[in-house]
C-alpha cells in the first residue's frame, strides 16, 4: 500500500510537472491560427519548411515555424496573433564575434561545441546558444552577445 502512495503520489507529480511546463506538439499548417500562418508566410520566404509545433507558456498558446535557410536551422516562435517572440538561428562557429567564441569555448571547457544559434528578441540577439559534447553526453550552455555569462538563461 505504501509503494502504490508513492507511485501514485509520483505520477501525479509528473503529469502537473508536464502541462506546468508546457509539452511541445507538432502539429500541421492547418492548425495554425490564420494570423499565424500570415507570419509564417512571411518569414519562411526563400527558406524549406520543416514543420511546425505548438507549446503552452504561462497558460497561452505559442506556435514555432521550424525552417531550414541557405544549409542552416531556423525556429520562428509566434504568439496566436502571430507576433514574432523569438527567433533561433544557427550560426557557424567561426562566424560567431571573437568575444562570443571565447566565452562559449570558455563555458564548454573539454566539451565539443556541435552546434550554435543565436536567440532573438524583440529583433535584437539576447544570447547565444551552443550545444557541447562531453563524455558522451550532450548539454547546452548560453553567453550573452558581448560573450559574457547571463544572470538567467534565455
């Protein structure tokens, strides 16, 4: 009787823990918000459309328009009036301002940088972003745009 406590306990836990965060799920063009879609449109001129996903966020719902521009990795999240609140960009490490560069090469210490992407928002870079390669095992880290540690994560 105490395991079942326990595991129901657990359960109930994780299922609040999902929708508090928010479960990510792809969906199709057609169940986008027509302003949305406007959006899209824009935005994915001279890019291949890979997908598109929908996310609860603090009770709203937010759309994101995954696209692949000139060889590279593009995610466009829109809010249901098909705002643009963030945009993910991938960007070669060699392309990234020195600063940058140190201070990610910095935080991945032995790790592998695999991947980078600058975080926009409002139309300005707030961060960067880099998946690293350590021991097998595959985390992300962030600097901000001048290269330095931020107070919070993007």
């Amino acid at each position: 009787m105490k395991y079942l406590r326990v595991s129901l306990c657990l359960g109930a836990t994780m299922l609040l823990a999902g929708s508090a965060f928010g479960q990510e799920k792809q969906i199709s063009e057609t169940d986008l918000p027509s302003a949305v879609q406007k959006t899209v449109g824009e935005q994915s001129k001279g890019a291949a459309v890979k997908g598109f996903s929908k996310e609860m966020e603090n009770g709203k719902p937010s759309y994101e328009v995954q696209l692949m521009v000139n060889g590279h990795s593009k995610d466009v999240s829109m809010d249901a009036d098909g705002n643009v609140t963030e945009v993910e960009e991938q960007v070669a490490l060699d392309q990234l301002p020195s600063a940058v560069k140190a201070g990610l090469q910095a935080k991945a210490g032995h790790g592998k940088i695999t991947k980078v992407e600058s975080l926009t928002k409002q139309g300005s870079v707030v961060a960067y972003e880099a998946q690293v390669m350590k021991s097998g095992k595959h985390s992300e880290i962030q600097v901000g745009p001048d290269g330095k540690p931020l107070n919070h994560e993007e």
